[in-house]
C-alpha cells in the first residue's frame, strides 16, 4: 500500500472524526479506510489511533505522526502545484481558522462568495477560540487576534483594531450605581466570559500612575460562550467584557452601551497569517487577494459600530 496515501487517509479520518466520514469524505469504503490506518500503524510500529465505531482518538504518538503528516502532505502539495506549474489555478482543499463568532459572521459569507468564483476549491473552516498551530494542524490561513510572535509566517494586517470593552444595558446602568473607574466595577453583577478572566479584568493605570489597575469580583454568572454572555448583559443581569465586534450590533442599536472607554487596554491588532511558503499556493494566493479587502471593510465598520457610544 502507499504510504502517502495512507497518510491522506489518517490525516481525513482525524479530520472528520470518524472512519465512516473520512470514507464518505474520500469516497471509498469504511473497510479500505480501516486496512490503510492499520497499514501505517504497522509501519510505523505504534498504535496512532484508539479507535471505536462511532470515535477516534489519538495516542501521544499519534498526535506527533499526524503533526509530522500534515507537514508532508503539505510540501507534496506545492511541489506537484510548482511542477505543474498551475499557479493560476486554484483548486484542492483550503483550510482556514478563525474565531467562533468573527468567523462565522465575518469570514464566513466571505467565504461562500470565494467558493463561487473557484468551483475546484473546497473549504474546511475550523471555528476555534484557541492558539493554531498552522503548520503542525495543517491550517493553510488563520484569522488572528492579537499582537504576533516573531516566526516565519506570512501576515497581512487587515486594521480595524479590537478593543476589549466593558458591556452593560442602558436598563442596568440606569438602575445600578455609576460607574467611573475600573474599582466601580465592585459595587456591580458581572457576567464573566471565561477567555476574559474568571475573578478579575485588567485595566491601563490612572492619569498620573504607571501601575495597571486590576479589579477583583466575584462572578454572579460564569459562561463559555460569547453569545450568552451578550444575552446576559443584554438583558439586564450585570456588565460582561468582551471584544467590541461581539457587541458592535447591540451597541448601534442601543441595547448594550460601553463603559470605562477610557480605561481600555490599547486596541489589538487583526492578521491574516499563512505558513512560509504557502502564499506561492495558488488557492491560498486567491483567497487572501479576494478576502483582504472584504475583510478590512467589515473589520472597519464592526469597530465605528462598537466605537458609536465607546
């Protein structure tokens, strides 16, 4: 049997999760799919996979093969591109991450009009609130957050900085003691968003001080999930922080209103980052020409949005 291939098919089977998706994913029967895992696992002599009929997990040393595989696949695919010399025709799978609800929203619909134009590309779209590793989980463009660490990666800066804000409803504000400065923040219900801090939010120092400002509270509520800590703030339950393209939508139209603008950490930036090498691929190319420009326009109305009542 084909190792590469067999790497193509474990590599799918993590993917979807299962064998019967990575067999209707590559159209071949649950059986061949099985007989081509139990095939790299006897060459590499280790077991990969733990594996039942509905799940897959991987061994410790199936995490570093399938790290190590997606690097190869990776590489075969630009070589056989650059041999063939089809820089001007995207096609394959192209693989993007993002953020749950900017990717969604945003990248998304971005998304459906790319497909449109390339009809041999196809897109697996991984919804994350976590650091990618692009290369070891064979992401072939991430939307990131954040100020970036010196690496070989290729960015492109899209603007339209996020901020992270403090969210009340006009209905709380109006019923609960004012708030202006961060220590306010005590005498108030908090719904905490878990990527925010449980127990406690940072602040910059007071106009005169050098010393950050760090408030303490307990939570009333404690949620995983953007859309119910906007749900939360919405209705009246207490302030929430979250980044302003969450809220922009309620704050335009009234339903949530920033507080402590003035006591906001600096904005952070927002990039597209590709793996070095992987801008001369021409789906990657396309996409990033295509989206760039879409991107930065949504980018730039979410923060005049979040910025209307900040």
């Amino acid at each position: 049997m084909d190792r590469i291939d067999a790497m193509k098919v474990f590599v799918t089977a993590i993917d979807e999760g299962s064998l019967a998706g990575a067999a209707r994913r590559l159209k071949r029967s649950p059986t061949a799919v099985s007989r081509a895992l139990s095939f790299l696992e006897a060459h590499v002599g280790v077991e990969l996979l733990h594996r039942t009929t509905r799940t897959l997990k991987l061994s410790d040393a199936g995490q570093r093969y399938a790290a190590a595989c997606r690097r190869v696949l990776v590489d075969l695919e630009e070589a056989d591109m650059l041999a063939g010399g089809e820089r001007s025709a995207p096609r394959g799978m192209l693989t993007i991450s993002a953020p749950p609800i900017l990717g969604e929203e945003v990248v998304h619909p971005i998304l459906d009009d790319f497909l449109e134009l390339h009809p041999a590309v196809s897109v697996r779209l991984l919804l994350l609130d976590r650091f990618v590793n692009l290369v070891d989980e064979g992401v072939d463009i991430a939307l990131r957050i954040g100020h970036l660490a010196d690496s070989s990666h290729i960015s492109t800066r899209l603007g339209g900085d996020v901020r992270r804000v403090v969210v009340a409803s006009p209905r709380y504000l109006a019923t609960h003691p004012r708030i202006a400065e961060p220590a306010d923040l005590t005498k108030h219900q908090i719904v905490a968003f878990t990527n925010f801090g449980l127990d406690s939010w940072g602040f910059t120092p007071a106009q005169g001080s050098s010393i950050p400002r760090t408030v303490q509270f307990t939570p009333r509520c404690i949620v995983n999930s953007v859309r119910a800590a906007v749900a939360s703030a919405a209705s009246g339950r207490g302030l929430t922080r979250l980044y302003s393209y969450h809220v922009a939508d309620y704050v335009r139209d009234g339903r949530l209103t920033i507080v402590l603008a003035d006591a906001e950490h600096p904005p952070l930036p927002v990039h597209l980052l590709a793996p070095q090498g992987r801008m001369s691929v021409p789906k990657v190319r396309a996409f990033v020409d295509f989206a760039t420009p879409r991107l930065r326009s949504e980018l730039a109305r979410l923060a005049t949005q979040a910025g209307t009542l900040g």
